[in-house]
C-alpha cells in the first residue's frame, strides 16, 4: 500500500499524532508534512538517526528478513527473536515505536491477527538509510572489457512507450467485445506499440484476468492507464478521463517518469523477495555510471539474512530480473561481455533516469518550434517536443522513424482517420503552424494536406446501411463513377444512397481507389463525433491542469492484480507502549524486583525469572561481581533443582546458556523503555 492510499484511512488523530513524532523533528523544522517527508531520501535519513535502540534493530531484521513483503506479527516476531538478541517485550515495543511515527503499520486480517508493512513508496528510502550500498565504479580494466562487450538495444523511456500504445489505443477505438475486452486487433496493436519484452514483467509472477485474451504487457499498459486516471470504463466501452490525460501529457518529462518509476516500484516490490533491496539500493547509485553486476550483488548480499543468502548464491538471475526491467521500461543500460565461461554484466542509469527526489514538478511551458514541416510532408520533431504535441502527430501522420529526432509523414490516410477522429483541415493547419514556431506552412505540404482534407471522410455509412454524402455535388460525384454504379440500390433525397450492408468493404475498396477514402466507424447517431482520440490542441486545454498526476482510486476492476491487496483490510491505529504486559502490569509486582539489584532466596529468584517469561522481558543479573544483561527464554526442572536457559548477550557471539540459581549474586527485572541500558 502506497502512501496515497494510507492517508484516506488514517483518521485526523492517528495522522496527527506521526506529525509529531520525534523522529520527524528536522521535517517538522522544514515545515513538511509527514506524507512528505516519509517518501524523501534526506528526510528518511535524519530519521534513522532519531530512532529509538529498539526501534531501530527491529526495523533492520525486519527488512533484512522480509523486504517489502507484508509479514505476520507472529512470524515477524519470531524471526526478530532468531536474528536478534532483543527480548520479546523489547521486540513489541520496537513495533510500537514504528508504528507510533509512520514507519511501519498494520491492517487487521479477519480473523484479528495483525499484518505489518511498510509503505511501499517508503522502502526505497529506509533501506538505503539502513544499508547504505557503497559499490565502487568500474575499473580501468573493466572499461577495457566494457568496451568489448555487446550493447543491449536501445529502449525509449517507459513514459514515451506508453503513449505510443495510448496513442494506437486512441485510434483503434476504445470499444469493448461481449466478453467485455478489447478486440484482438486492438491488442495486437498495443503490443507494437511497445518496446517491452513480456519476459521481463512475466519473471516477477504478476497474475492479471483475462491472461487468454491480454498479453501480460497489455494488462500492464491498461493497469497504467487506470491507474493515473487516464482511462475509466463505461458500459461497453472504455473512455478517456479527458481532463487527467491532458494533465499527464504536459507533465515535464522528468516528473512524468518519475511517478512511473514509483509506480512500477509500488506494484513489483511486493513480488520481488529480497531482491528487492536490489532494486531500492539501485536506485541511490550515479546515474551515467557504469557498475558490474558482481560489486552490486556482492554489497546487497551483505546486508540479507544468512538463509537468505545461501538461497540466491546459485540465482543471480532473480536478482538480474530488475536489470531486464529497467532496461525494458527504458531506464537502464546493459552490456554483456563473455568470459571465462560466464557472462559479465556492466550496468549503468541512463543520465536521464528518474532516480532523484529533486525534480522539477512545473507543468511543460516549453515554447514552439517543436517540429520542422518539410514539402513532401515530413515532420521533423525536436528530442524536447512535449507529450501533447506527440499525441496529436501520433493521429495525423505515419511514425517513419523514433530516434532521438524522430520523423513523421503526413500522409492521405493518417489525414482521413484524424478528420474522422474530429479535426478538420483548418484545425490541422493551425496546430501544425503553431508548433513549428509560426513557420509559413510550405507551400506543397499545404497543398496535399488541401487535397487530402478536400477528399477524406465526405461519405459515410450509417446504420441503416446509407451510403451519406456531405454535399449534393459528391453525392452526383459518387453516382458518376462507374465502379459505384452495382452498388447503389436506391437514393434518398439529395445526398445519401441506400447500399447492401453485406458490401460495404467492397464499396469502401471502390471510393478509396478513387480517392475519396470513407469515413471507418459507421454512424449510430446522425452528426456523432468519436471521443476515441480527444484532441490535445485546443486552445481552452494549452497549459491547464495540476503539475503531476498521482495514482488515484478507482472503482473499475484491475487489469493486474496486487500481490498484497492491503486495502481491502481494517487499517489498525498505533501501538501504543502503555500496552504492553511489562508497562501495563508493572505495579502487580514488588517495585524492589524494578527498582534496583538485590540478593533473593532461591525460590523468589525463580518468581522473578517466571515474571520476566511471562512479560518477555531481559533481567539484569550480577555475575562475578559484573553486570550481566540476560533474557530468559525457559525454565527447566530437575530433580535435584530448577534452572534457566536464556542468553547472555553483552558478549560478543553470545549463544544460550544455561544458568542455575547459585550461578549470580544479585538481579532485578528491567522493563524495556523505561530502563537505561545495560
């Protein structure tokens, strides 16, 4: 669950009481707020610093141990126990102490027991706050191999990807099948749209519905599109949110791929398994450096639990799963190199990758020329052309070539299908003047682009099977040209012919081999305009909008499914500490066995250490005249006497030991929290 999604379920008290927690004093100086500060690089490192002893060990097992996989408490506190030396009682007050400031939070599964997680948007942060990963750049060696390696090929960035495949989806129609998913014409034009290799999204074991009609990579193209609010469903049919796509396609580019990149991040993590401290410790390297693959496993490696090691030493490939993706998403570099029987990788971020807090949010002013117009109809278009510009070349002309200037050709059917997507020839002119900086339009492109606008869509066919003209004069045109004459049945009125709906492929064969190319869609309503493809260069839309577009909620069912659903859980309130058995109960028990080291019988040693089970708590205990920190963990009888087995851990590699009444002179119980530390 991202953070976004928490603030609609935290109430004004719990929300209120993270402003104020300690940890976030330098963001509360700054005047953050806590949504912003727990999402930020810097905030999260001076947060770290304030955490409490316990608080602060329970976090890094946990996210040594889990990741960002949500995790039970009963497991969570078993596996703190395992890789820690904190008592029980002390374990729960770190998971208090998390919660009590925004780190970490819980939803209540069905049948009461907790769930623990940390904010998805979150965990970059805290991990690279907690495990720094120091991985020195390549050598001058390695440049030598670098250099005789093979290159990946090259990727557009995810966000121009997905506008390639919003841009085809626009203009095959948003309409859906009875089965209630796009046709498979539809889908196999989305899937040419993209640069991204379905291998790369299948290795993270994502599940979406309709796996038999979609194509994982669809799924993940329409699971964007809802999810920034592009796209909703209606009954039948999808539809462009027309005021969020606007928003999304002024968007600098920059703050665009971020909030992908987050996204992508929020919805992989969870299915990742500890490789994703790969991805979070990834994300705090240089961009436009290059690492081998070896010195950024071998530093994330240091920072996972032993089991968890041993696990991935034979599966390096689980780790270069995340390479392959940012790769795909058009984000990172790859260089193979063989030897020595193996293959090399060298990676680096593209000097354009999202990596940084500090991006500019501002809406896209940049001002024309963004596009050259050539006489035989090519469009030229600059590296910084924005995303409402692209949008809209998309539909009135053929993509020749996408390199860093791509090319554009008008040509008569991309006019025909633009005109029939509701612009008309002066809409076009005027667009294409005023982003080629208010150049004079050149003389032939103006003249083909009159032709072509004078002849596209003058007829169409309507439901009762009409052949409609837009004039009397085409109307006579139509009935003049012999190879129309077999089709016209009957005509009604000055302009429209009744046709054989059986033969309308045919008649459209015979009008666009004249040169009068038929409008595609057939007209359920007289005077209807598609709103498949809303056009992006009106004047009323220039420049509107907020300055990013953040995941929002939605009714409409998901085209990918979450690994995690948390949302679909009761959000539970902060832990408080004053619960805890050792805090709460404190009073039912002498306030000498407290309060300070004192000499007991036998039998009062044994109450005592049966207090410190039941509380889970560490007793101190003096032993060779040295204090020792001990936590019991059972009591053992035996016929000639009792004794605990615990662990002393105030000694390097402490282990448990078994300790007999006789074997310390004086002890007293210590309530975590409320006690200096041994």
């Amino acid at each position: 669950m991202r953070i976004n999604m928490l603030l609609d379920k935290l109430s004004y008290e719990h929300r209120a009481s993270l402003e104020q927690s300690p940890i976030w004093h330098q963001a509360r100086e700054r005047g953050m707020r806590w949504e912003e500060a727990a999402v930020k690089d810097e905030e999260i490192l001076a947060a770290s610093r304030m955490l409490p002893l316990y608080a602060a060990e329970v976090l890094s097992v946990m996210l040594r141990s889990f990741s960002a996989v949500p995790v039970e408490s009963e497991r969570l506190l078993k596996e703190l126990r395992k890789h820690s030396d904190l008592s029980g009682a002390e374990c729960q007050l770190g998971l208090a102490e998390l919660e009590g400031a925004g780190v970490l939070f819980s939803v209540r599964k069905v049948w009461g027991e907790r769930l623990y997680f940390m904010p998805l948007d979150s965990f970059g942060g805290w991990q690279r706050a907690l495990f720094p990963c120091n991985v020195d750049p390549i050598s001058a060696l390695e440049r030598e191999y670098l250099m005789n390696g093979a290159m990946r090929g090259y990727r557009k960035p995810l966000g121009r990807q997905l506008l390639a495949a919003f841009s085809a989806l626009g203009r095959c129609g948003l309409a859906l099948t009875a089965s209630g998913t796009l046709p498979k014409k539809t889908v196999a034009k989305l899937m040419q749209a993209v640069d991204i290799d379905e291998a790369a999204l299948a290795s993270f074991d994502l599940k979406w519905p309709f796996p038999d009609k979609y194509p994982l990579t669809v799924a993940f193209i329409l699971e964007a599109g809802f999810a920034f609010g592009l796209l909703e469903q209606d009954e039948g049919t999808l539809k462009w949110n027309e005021d969020m796509l606007s928003r999304w396609l002024r968007l600098d580019d920059q703050c665009r791929e971020r909030e992908l990149m987050t996204w992508v991040f929020a919805f992989v993590l969870p299915s990742s398994g500890v490789s994703a401290h790969l991805a979070a410790a990834m994300a705090g390297l240089e961009a436009g450096t290059w690492y081998t693959e070896q010195r950024i496993l071998a530093a994330i490696k240091v920072n996972l639990v032993p089991e968890n090691v041993e696990c991935e030493q034979r599966m390096d490939r689980f780790y270069r799963r995340w390479f392959e993706l940012w790769h795909n998403l058009g984000w990172l570099e790859i260089v193979h190199r063989e030897g020595h029987g193996e293959r090399e990788w060298f990676v680096r971020w593209k000097a354009e990758a999202p990596l940084h807090d500090l991006i500019s949010t501002s809406m896209v002013r940049n001002e024309p020329p963004f596009v050259t117009v050539s006489p035989n109809g090519e469009l030229m278009v600059e590296p910084e052309c924005p995303f409402w510009v692209r949008w809209e070349l998309a539909l009135l002309a053929e993509l020749k070539s996408d390199e860093q200037v791509a090319v554009y050709r008008l040509e008569a059917a991309s006019v025909a299908q633009a005109m029939e997507l509701g612009r008309n020839s002066s809409d076009i002119k005027a667009f294409l003047v005023f982003v080629s900086g208010g150049e004079p339009f050149p003389t032939a492109a103006e003249s083909l682009l009159e032709v072509w606008t004078a002849r596209a869509c003058r007829t169409a066919f309507a439901e009762v099977t009409l052949l409609r003209c837009d004039n009397e004069e085409m109307a006579a045109l139509v009935e003049q040209l012999p190879s129309m004459k077999a089709y016209l049945i009957q005509k009604l009125g000055k302009m429209d012919y009744i046709v054989e709906r059986t033969q309308i492929a045919e008649i459209r064969q015979a009008l666009k081999k004249t040169g009068y190319e038929a409008r595609k869609a057939v007209q359920s309503e007289i005077g209807a305009v598609s709103t498949s493809y809303p056009s992006m260069a009106e004047g009323k839309n220039l420049w509107s909008g907020t300055s990013h577009t953040e995941e929002r909620k939605r009714s409409t069912p998901a085209y990918l499914y979450e690994a995690f659903p948390l949302q679909h859980f009761e959000l539970n309130g902060p832990s408080l500490r004053g619960e805890l058995p050792a805090i709460a109960q404190r009073e039912s028990v002498p306030a000498m066995w407290i309060k300070q080291l004192r000499a007991y019988h036998h039998s009062t040693r044994r109450e005592l250490i049966e207090q410190a089970l039941l509380w889970q708590t560490p007793v101190q205990l003096r032993i060779e005249r040295e204090l020792r920190s001990f936590v019991p963990e059972k009591l053992e009888q035996k016929e000639d006497g009792w004794a605990v087995i615990g662990l002393l851990r105030d000694q390097p590699g402490s282990s448990l030991i078994r300790l007999t009444p006789d074997m310390w002179e004086e002890m007293r119980l210590v309530i975590p929290g409320q006690d200096a530390t041994i």
